[in-house]
C-alpha cells in the first residue's frame, strides 16, 4: 500500500490547513522543493502535491513552487497534483512539464465529460478528488457543499478509466483525530475503482488500520500534518505499508 506525503501550498510555501480553512493555515517550510527532496529521500514513492490558492482561484496559482517540486524529485517518485486544475489546457500542461498523475476536483463535479475526455488521452494519468463534508461532495476549494454523495459522483466515472478516487472525509483534514475509515472502506467496496484515504491519518496506528482494509480496493493514504510534527516516521511508515 502507497503512503503519499502531501504538501499542500499556499503562497509559494508547505502549510497545512485546519479543515480547510484557509484562514487557519501552519507553515511548516518555506521550501516546497526542498520539502519534496526530504520526502523522497526517505523513500517515499510518491508526493502528493495540492495548489490551495488554484483551488480557490480555479486556476494554478503556485506553479513555480511546483516547478520546484518536479525539479527536486526528479525521476526518482511520482508526483500528483491537484488545486485549479479545470481545463485540458491545464491537464495537458502539467502531464508535459512531469507530473505523473492529476487530480480533478471540482470540475469533476461541474463538467464530468471533461474527466472523460482527460482519461482517454491520458490513460493512467487522471485521478479524482472527491472532498466530503457530512458525506456530501464540497468544491471550489471545499467553500462550497453539493447536493451530490460521495459515492454518487464516484459511480460516474466507473468505465472512464479514472487511475484513482482520493477520498477526503473534510471533518478529519488536519484536525490529527483519526481518519473516516467506515465511509472510506464503505466507498472503496462500493465501486471498483482504487480509493486513496485522506484526511486525519495522525499516526502508524491509523495507517496500519487502513492497511487492515486493503482488499476491500483502498491503494494507499495520503498523510501531511502528521508527518511534519513528527507524529509518523516517514521512513518506518513506508516500511510497514510496503
């Protein structure tokens, strides 16, 4: 099972946020690429990188942050990049520059055919992010909730080929209480594509207990405050998954 270190940007630096809440914001580097090297240095195979401005802008704003982050990792893991990413120019610019896999949020929700259309020319490279609030999909940078489930918007794109559903449960996100692992295993059962589990992975503990699920079609976890505290080796983790 893949552990994915997130650095989530906010103005060119690494923060995490408390449940989304731009206004509530820790700086944990200023150096988004050095932070990437780090991650990878201890084994990581992949980064997960989200662009909060872009997500809010619907546009990439921290894109020479990203440069940085490709260019730190190199060949050496995988980076998959979601915030602001709304239009096939944007997939295409991206997927060109390097980054491996990214992730379409809101506008899998908006315009659904455009996740269809990523997929076919991109096989392998397009994943979904569905954010949850009280099991309803949030967009536009979880400022606002939809009418639509989680598993609703999942079931959409079953036979389109998406490589990935990132599941984040918004309640857990950066609050280091445990991630929603009924509604994650719950959604990962219920359709036949990979889920990745985020939001509140706080320690081994929890990654181990996501592990446990595995079969039931869950690929990894994505963990971000946790591994900038301390609270989770990075290098120990990745063992114990492997």
């Amino acid at each position: 099972m893949n552990l994915y270190p997130a650095i989530d940007l906010k103005d060119g630096a690494c923060v995490r946020l408390l449940r989304g809440d731009m206004d509530k914001a820790t700086v944990f580097n200023d150096d988004p690429g050095s932070q990437a090297g780090a991650f990878v240095a201890k084994g990581c195979h992949w980064v997960h990188v989200v662009d909060l401005n872009g997500a809010f802008a619907g546009a990439p704003v921290n894109g020479a942050a990203v440069d940085s982050i490709l260019e730190a990792v190199g060949d050496r893991a995988k980076v998959q990049l979601g915030g602001g990413i709304r239009t096939m120019e944007t997939v295409d610019y991206w997927l060109n520059k390097g980054v491996h896999r990214v992730i379409l949020g809101t506008v899998a929700l908006r315009n659904p055919e455009l996740v269809k259309q990523a997929c076919a020319k991109w096989p392998g490279r397009i994943a979904v992010g569905i954010d949850a609030r009280d099991g309803f999909v949030a967009v536009e940078g979880w400022a606002e909730t939809s009418e639509i489930t989680a598993l609703e918007l999942a079931q959409k794109f079953e036979d389109c080929g998406v490589s990935a559903i990132i599941f984040t449960d918004i309640d857990r996100d950066g609050a280091m209480g445990g991630p929603n692992i009924v509604s994650t295993v719950a959604l990962a059962r219920a359709i036949s594509t990979p889920v990745i589990a985020s939001g509140g992975v706080s320690s081994l503990e929890d990654l181990l207990a996501i592990k446990a699920q595995a079969d039931a079609g869950i690929d990894g976890a994505i963990s971000g405050r946790a591994l900038y505290d301390g609270r989770i080796d990075l290098a120990k983790a990745i063992a114990a998954l492997a």
